[in-house]
C-alpha cells in the first residue's frame, strides 16, 4: 500500500533544504515513496493551495511540511487537505531559535489541526509519517518495528562501547560502525 | 474500518478530563471508537507501559495523550509502540501557561517522534486522529470532508449574521442554531 | 477620498469581535468608511483568499485583521493582495499572552509584509489605517492631527487635575469629561 | 506621485546599517526616493524630534526606523508626526534575539501606534511603504504586482529546478540566474 | 538637603497611579519632598521633554518614571537630563505581564543609562531614589539605617509570631501590629 | 535516623506559608521532623546566615528553601553550609509566572549547587527531602516505597472508576475516598 | 560508607559526554565512587527502567541523568526508584538555549520529585551528589567542607592577584596555579 | 568630592573581567577613583558581605556589581549597605542570553532595591554611577554635560559623513576620528 500512498515533502524556500533533506533520507529507509516541493505560503500561495487541494489524488497519504518564522505554510495546506499535515518549525536563524515557528505552527484554532513536532525535527516527521501510513500497512509497521530494534541495539552498542572502553578513552560517535537505521547523529 | 481502529484517550491524572473530555466528545461526532485511561508516566509508569506495549494489540490506531507540566506521558508512550502519539500540552495553572508542557511534548529526540498539537487542544487532537484514521477508511475521510464543510457554513452564518445584524447589534455566539459538526468554541 | 478608500476589519472568529469592535469605533470617529467581516484562514480559507484578491477592486485601502494563537490571517491575506494589511495579535487566553500571534503575525519571511501593532491593539490599527489613509487624503491628515492634539489636552487635563486635587484625592478616569477624540482607556 | 512622497530610512546608530542598506536597496529597485539618517533616540534627541516633525514638510511619506534593544526611535519619532512610522526591530547581538527591540516596538499605548515588521525585517518594510505609497500612486501600486509575479516565478523556477535535478544534486540559491525582482536571500 | 532635592515621580497615564502611589507614600515615610505628574512620552511628548529639561532646575535629584507595554518613558526622560532616572516597569494587563516594559526599559543603549527596578516596583524605586540622594544628606543616610533594621525588626516579628503559635495556627500577616517603617505587603 | 536529620522549611516572607505549608504537611506524612522559618535573604540577612551556618550543627539534614521574584534564598543559604538545599520557586504573581524565581533559584554557579524543583513545588520538595534522608535510614526508605504504592494504587482507583462509571459520570476527584498517602491535587 | 553508596551518572546519547564528563570528574576529586551509562529513555525505555529498578540495589546511592531537548531521563528514572534523582538540563543546541530541557526536568508533577540543576551544570549535580552522600558519611562531609575552603581560596587568590597586578595587567584565568579543589572554568 | 566617593566595581569571577572592565574605563574617562575585586556571592561569601558592610566607610558611594546566571551578586551586597547598587546582568554564555541574570537582579523584593541596567551594560553602570555621584559634585554633573554633548557630536558626525559619503561607500565606524568621550561601540 506504501506506493499508493507516498508522502509529500514541502518548504517554504530552497534554502530549507539542508534540514528538510533529512525527511526524505529517512522515507528513504523505509522505502516510501515521496515528492519535494518549494512551495511558499505567501510568496506563490495559489501553487500551495493548488498542491494541498490535489494531494490527495495524486496518492499523497501525509503532507511535511517545513517553515520557518511565522511559519504558516503548514496550516494553510491543512486548510485546503484532510490529508494528515506534520509541520517541521525551522530555526531561519532570525534571533528567536525557532520559538516563532513553533508557536505559528503547533497553535491552530479548533477544527484544523497540524501535528507539530520539534524544531528543525525533519527526520521525526518522516517517522511519524512512515508510523502514520504504516496504520494500513502491515510491510511498513513491521520496517517500523525493526527500525526500533535496530536504533536500540546502535544505542546499546555505544553503551557497551563505553563500559569497554571507559570514559577517558572513549570518543563520542567513533569506533562502532553505524549499523543501518541506526541514526547517526544521535541525540 | 473504524471499529478496528479505535482511538486511545489517555492523561495523566483525572484532573486533566475537563479539557481532554473534548476529545473523546469529537470522535463521538465521528462514531470513531474510544477507550478513556488515566495513566501517569511517574506514579503507575509500569501502566503506562503496559498500555503502550498492548495498544496496537487491542486494536488502537492512535493514541491521544493529554499532560501538563514535565509532560513525559506522550513520550514514554511513544516509545514502548510504533502506533502514532498525538501529545496535548495542557495548561496545568502552573504559571508557565503550558509552555513547559508544550517544550516537554514536542521536542522529542530524533527516533522516536511524538505528534504536538496546541494548548489545550484536545479537540485538534481528536481531529487529527480521524484525519490519521481516515487514510484506511474511505467513509471516516468523506465524513471528515463533511465536516469541514459544515465546519466552513458555520463560520459562513456567523459571518452573514453579523453581515445583516450589523456590529452594533451583533452578540458573538448569540442567534443562528449551531449546525451539527460546527464547533461551537470557535476560534 | 476617504470614500473611495474604505477599510476592511476582519476577523478569524466572531469571538474576536470585543476586542475588534474597537477598530470599528475608532474608524467611525474619523468617518472612515468600512466593512467588517468574520473569515477563517482555515475554516474558511477561500472565503479569505476572494476577500483579499477582490478587497482592492472595492475601494479598499487597508486591511485589518486580528487573529489569535497560530495567528495566520493577516500573512494569508496579504500573500494575496497588494494592499497593506495590519496584523492585530490577539490574546486568546490559551496561556501564552499573546505571544504566539504576535510572532505568527510579524516575523513574515521577506517579499510579503505585514505590519503588526501590540496585543489587542485594534485601536491603533485603525489609528494606523488613518495615517495611511492620509497620505493621500488632506482633511483626514487634518483629522488625525486634530486627534492628536485633542488626545495631548487630555492627557494634560487629567495632568492638571492630579495637581489641583491631589494625590490622595484623585481618582484615575474621574472627573474631567472626556473630551471628544480622547482616549478613555487611556494607557 | 513618488517624487513627491520619499521615504526616510532611520536608524539609531551606524552599526544598524548593514541591516538596514536592505531597505534602501529595496526601495530602488522600485525607483522610490528615500534619505538616510543616523538619529538616536536617547543621543541625539533632539534631532530625532526635529527629523520627526519636518518628515512631512519634507514630503517624507513613510518612515522607516530600524532600532534594537530598548528600540525607542520608532515610537519617539511617530509621538511627533502623523506619518506612517514603520518599525524595524534589530537582533543587536544582546542576547535577546531583538526580542527586546521587537517588544519596545510593537506594544505601544493606544493613541500613536507604530507598524512593527520581523526582527531585522529591513526588507519587508520597504515593501510595506512601497505598498502604502502605493496607495495614491498608480504606478507603483502596478510595479508591487510586478514584483509580487516575477518573485512568484522565481520560487517556482526553484521549485522547478529542485524537480529537474532531483533532490541530491540541487544546490540551494545555485543555477538558476536570479531575476530581477527576485529575493536572493530567500527564506 | 532633602528640601532641595526632591523626588519627580512620573507616569504615561493616570491609570498606573494605583501602582506608582506606593512610591509617593515611602517617599513621604522618609520625609523626602517629591511631585507628581502624568506625562505621555508618545501622547504629550513635547510636555515629557520640557519635564525632563527643567528638572534638575526645579531641584529634582532622582526621577522616576514608570510605564507599561513599549515603556519609552524613562529612557525618553533620561535623554534629555542627567539627573539619574529610575524606571518601573509596569504589568499593563496586556498579556506579558510586563516583561515588554521591562525590557523596553533596561536595554538602554550604552550613552544613556536608566536604572530599572522590579515589575511593579514602585516602592522599591523610591527606596532606590532615598539611597542615592542620601550619598549627600546625612539625615537621610541615618533614616535609611533605621528604616532597614524595623523592616528586619519587622520580618523578625513574624517570625517569631509563627514560632510562638505554630504552623496551623498562624495566618499570615495577621496579628503582630505593622512596625512603622515595616513593609506591610511583605514578599 | 529521622529524629536526628531533621528538614528546615524556609521561606522569605510569611505570605508564601500558603505554598510552603505543604512541605510540613508532608514530611508529617512521613513523621520526618522539621522546622519552619521565616528568613529574608535582602531583609534579615544575617539570620539566614546564621540560620546555615548552624543547620548542620542542629541537626539539619536538608533545607528546603521557598522564594520568587529574585529568589536569592536558597543560594544564599547554600553558599553558608554543605547540607543539601532544595529550592522552590514561587509564583508570586508578579506577572511572570514564577520563572524568574526559577532562574534564580536553577542557574548556580559552579562550585555551590542548589536542588530546584518545580514551581511552586513545596510536595515535591519535601518527598525529595524524604529521599535524600532516607539514603541512612532504612525505615524512612520504607515509607518511602510504601508511599509511591499508595499513590500508584490512588490513581489506579481513580482509573478504575472512570471505567466503571464511564466518561459522562464522572467527576474528578469526587467518589473513591482518598488513600492514606495519595496526593488529593494529583496532577 | 561512600563504597557502599556511588553514583549513576547516565545520559541520554553519547553526544551528551562532553559535559556530563564533568560530573566524572568532579566525583573523583572526591573519591566517590561512579558508574557511567548511556540510556535513552525513548530509544532504550527497558534500559531505562531495568537501569532504576535495579540501582538501589546495586548501591547507587544517587543518580545524575542529563537530557536535552523534550529531556524524559530524569523522570522517567525517577518514576522507578526512590533513589534522589538529580536532572541536568543540556542545551542540545536545538535554539531554546535548554530551556525545553530545563522545563521537561524540572516542571515534574507532584509525588515524584527530580532535583534539577542549571543547564549544563554537571559539575554541580556531582557536587549535590557528595553532599547528599555526605550526610552519611562523615569522611565525604569534611572532604566537601575541605572543597569549599579550597574554592573560596582560589576566588580570594584571583582576587589578591587582581589587586596585586592592577586591571590593565590581569588575564583571567591565567597566573596562579589553580589549586586542587579549585573550579578552573569559574563563573 | 569625587575622591571621597568612589565606586567599587565587583564581580562574581574573573572570567566576567571582559565586560566589566568597560565600567572601569568609563569612569577612568570622569577621574572618577574606583576599585575592584573579585567577590562570588557563593563562593566567598563572607568576603560579599564584609565588602559590602565596610564600603560606606571605605568612602564607596556606589556599587557596580557584574553577575551570570542565578546573578546573587549585586542583591546580597545590597542586603548589607545603604550605598546604591547598581547590578549588570551578564550574558554567562549559558543558554539563556543573559535573561536569567536579569531576573535575578532586577526582580528584588520590596525593601531592597537594586538598580539593574541591561545585559553585559557596564558602561552604562558606570555611567548610572556618574550620574548619582553628580549629585553632590558640581563638576561631575558638568563632566557629564560635556559628555553627553561630546556622545551626540559624535553621532552628528557619522550622520554627516553618512549624508556627504553616500551610502555605498560609508562603512561603519570608519573615517571620522573618534572623538573623546565618544562611544566607539555605539548602538
């Protein structure tokens, strides 16, 4: 069912990219299928309501959407789509650490919600997006669950790594190799 | 579908049921099944677990967690089940007008997501759980269609009332009956 | 010319009238013309996009538009119109004062402004839309620096009356008739 | 029109130029008159009030006033004019974020309001005076559409780049030449 | 000396006068003349300066200036004299309990200091004007001691009142007559 | 051991006794003996050094320190003595919600470090005073874990009657008589 | 007795050492016992809960947990142990400065307490850990009394230096060796 | 009189020397005698309090204090002498931008004033210092003039050579000498 519903990835500008590209690598881990859109809420708003309105026919299951300061790209599209919309707040670097964002994004008024997650918390999105489609999709919850596994067993190596090594030796994010769905930048 | 996939409304203390109340109130509108639990991820922690690691098993689709203050109930969910989590930072009078329920909620490490709406926003939660829900089920999604539409008259009425009424006499809530499916706290 | 330029006073909910209404009087006292209208940027976002793209075509001049929590009005208007729209963060009592449609409604990301006034201050956007509106209308500039002047005597008046009564007599908004132009709410 | 109504671009101090030069490049770009000043509310005090009082003579139809910390120059000038004052709230490096500058600015008393922008919003405030210029200037109300399309275009032709090369080969801001119009620091 | 350097005790509007009294009354518990004046820095600016202008004239060797949302006043006055300007941030009910005042007034631009107090503080800004004027008056200094040792005598009191009746029976601020010179709305 | 490590409940001024009351409650609970004080670490210094300076000496095991605003207390007392001290920020509605009592209380400096619990967080503060005492005292580790099995078993009582009676029924905090040792403002 | 009791320093990512290495360091100064974990309370909960469960019982007499972001560790330890939690709020680098962190671990609801340092304070929550194991060992008390005098020397040699070398000439941190005992990284 | 009344200019640690030494060489810049020490209000606090009870009788007319974090500096000297304290919240590179110490400092209980001036604004302290001391010292309250006037020549020139430059080619703080008594790092 996964090729039948593929997530869409979003931002408002281009320069977005170096956070929002860690949604699609992850969606990539699980072999969902997603397109990437530059899409401004204010800039080109007819191109981001037309993609909200179609998202759905295209087989488009849930929506990311990534936006800094006041950061309303995520709740128009949850305006025009009853398509599930994941809003990723952008610390744009504008002094208040993505605070702004957060706020734009995760305080909708009652009756269209947007599911915030953290700042700059790209790759969240895409688990919870692959959690979300995986309600319909016995492959993907089972990925889901072995993904757990294996982001536990990488913690737990780096854990033992530690006893073994002890602390004054031991570097942080060196020696064990990242074992695959493990995340890397672990924190 | 939707007698498969239920909803899961848990908080942490019975305090937390005026607000959260809204939500099991919004998925009666949609006839999407409900169970209510109250469960503290720090005085019955071994309850919570059990509820998490069971939900899938009992048919839960998605979880509603409601909490204040070091809100840890949605995460400590989220991780003991790969079903999706959907957090409510509650104003719990504290002084930091939710804020620090909302920080706990939504800034979940990378790995295992949790999905914030607003403060207090039982009621989105529960929206944002028949959105999730209605990827699987074609007649919850065409009934959440319906009610964005009835959603869209309501707010059209007002808007008409005060058109005819003029602002001198217009009284905000007063007048035209409330249509099924709008809601009647709107903002 | 203050016929042919109105201003349109727009809302996200009629529960926003309250504090709205105060733009409406402060119009009426300059003989501005104006419409109000209640229009969701997520109820009803259409309804907000005819609004905007048609709002020049009627005459109107600027726009004013309150909105609380994840407070997108004013942003989704103005990503449709050329005319200046004044953003009125409102706080809607959900526990962060405010806070939240303020920085939803000032931190816009650059090529579409939108200019913000403090926390329910819907007095000064309608003070504002007359200084803009002025520009290019002489009697209402006249206006709006008679409205200064009447506003500078009774601050003076009730200066003048601390003096002459006392502190321990004086009774804050006491006394001295308002003068017609001044500020009751005086802060 | 827009000889005769220039805008002045104020700021408290010359270290707030490489901020604010964003404004007066904006505003050439749209062949809108402007000055430039170095005036400080709280060191040259007097000179502000004067600037302030002889705007209009001068045929000064907005002013911007970038400030930061306890960003008094944009109030104080607006005490002392009926002409729009736009304020410009700057992260000045003090910790806050401009958080400070973006309060001073934006929470002033009813009576004399100030149309606050974003933190460092230089940009967006010459769009705002250029949009309020526009108001009794035909031309330029023309050009802002003009500028409103070909930044438009340039979003899509990012967007369309981001499609034609795929997501690992796209570089940000790279390739496609940037139009005229165009916001090169998009965001 | 005290006769010839007294207190200037200042506000933006009559409504803060429910606040500011409290610095009237300790300045008149210590016997240190002062005057009071309402003076908006943004509705009757010409009036603040010419205050602030005249004050060292008229003998005023401390002012204090309080004021709430884009508190400008202090830092307005202290433009414009050299006599040592202490700012009461003020809660305006406006939603950010007053930390816009607060900032508004203590991030003074390096040049032109103002001296802050707590929100609200008005009986601690006049206790701050008794200490520096007491740098040149000897009377004032002794009265200063004396004040600080009832105010300990005072808390020691309660003290002793909670030992000697014990934790049930106690009710706060009841009781043990206000020593003269004691701070009855202890915190 | 109890009777020998005794608690000191401080607090700056008696109106904060309505809050702090609760830690007496509890250690009662626990038949942990203690002591109340009413200190100003600005007011009556020296007795709160003096205070510290002999705690230990008096068999002090652990200081529990309350405070807002600029809540000096319990790093004053820390600064004086090595026994354990636990601060409780206080709300003291001055409009900032008790952060500030919670940054002055949190932020030591290295080298003396206070143990902060919640706002306003008397019950905490005492129930972490129980845990640090009963590191020696095998009895008082005892009622420790009792009590964490009756507040387990209180929550799961309320639980179970929200089962049992079903949503519309129930009340908070009504019905199930309180168990010896649950928290009635369970939160 | 300090055989008896050690210390369980965990944290939530090896990306957290750099600063909770402190906290080892600081107990070795002391002879402290301590052991060292990497934990995730979301990507290892049955760690996390096996790890609480079991530290009493192994001798761990205190725990230290620092997290950043939506920071669970600490409460989630503690919601399994009676054993004092010490909570250290690390600022991940995630634009809240460690505010979230501070909130999540601080803001915990009553009966279950964490003892919560300043953001990053490690070396603090070990010198907390010493002396809440002090007060059952009379050997650590005198050692922590012994540590204060060595760090009060060190400021007062700084000081000495200070005066001695005049302001011009000083370099912070540099110049008298720096004493065992003493904190190198002073503020 | 100046030699008689000096100012004492402390700080928590010398690593807080970088900031700190601005007030020192603004008062170098009025002949006003100072002095300064190394005085940690939790690391030698007998050292803070015998310093501040002896300052008056040294002939310390004020107090300069710099502090971070949970910044107790400036209010326990204040708890002990009648001398003015002037407090200079630091931004202690922790996270929080220097807020913390501002509440510490500015929010002080009734009956102890501090006066706070902004983050990491010595230079200001020293100048808040002048200006009290001038009170008593004809020529000191001349210097200041002269000061002020020299600080606003200096902003006119940059504002001159702004107009006679151009703004392409001004480069900030180039060019013009600073003159005496100017602020080189203005804003």
């Amino acid at each position: 069912m996964t090729d039948r519903h593929r997530v869409g990835i979003v931002m408002g500008s281009d320069s977005d990219l170096p956070v929002m590209r860690e949604a699609a690598k992850t969606l990539e881990q699980f072999g969902v299928g997603f397109e990437v859109a530059v899409l401004s809420a204010h800039r080109t708003p007819d191109d981001a309501v037309e993609y909200a309105r179609t998202a759905a026919g295209r087989g488009i299951g849930v929506i990311i959407a990534g936006a800094g300061g006041a950061a309303h790209l995520p709740g128009v599209l949850a305006a025009y789509t009853t398509v599930p919309v994941i809003g990723v707040p952008l610390d744009a670097g504008k002094g208040l650490g993505g605070v702004d964002a957060l706020y734009s994004i995760v305080q909708m008024p009652p009756g269209v919600p947007v599911a915030a997650v953290g700042i700059n918390g790209a790759r969240n999105a895409a688990l919870l997006a692959v959690a979300i489609l995986s309600l319909c999709d016995q492959h993907l919850r089972e990925a889901l669950r072995d993904f757990r596994h294996a982001q536990a067993a990488s913690v737990r190596a780096k854990a033992e790594r530690l006893t073994a090594e002890g602390l004054p030796a031991y570097v942080p994010g060196g020696g064990a190799g990242n074992a695959p769905g493990g995340n890397r930048r672990s924190r």
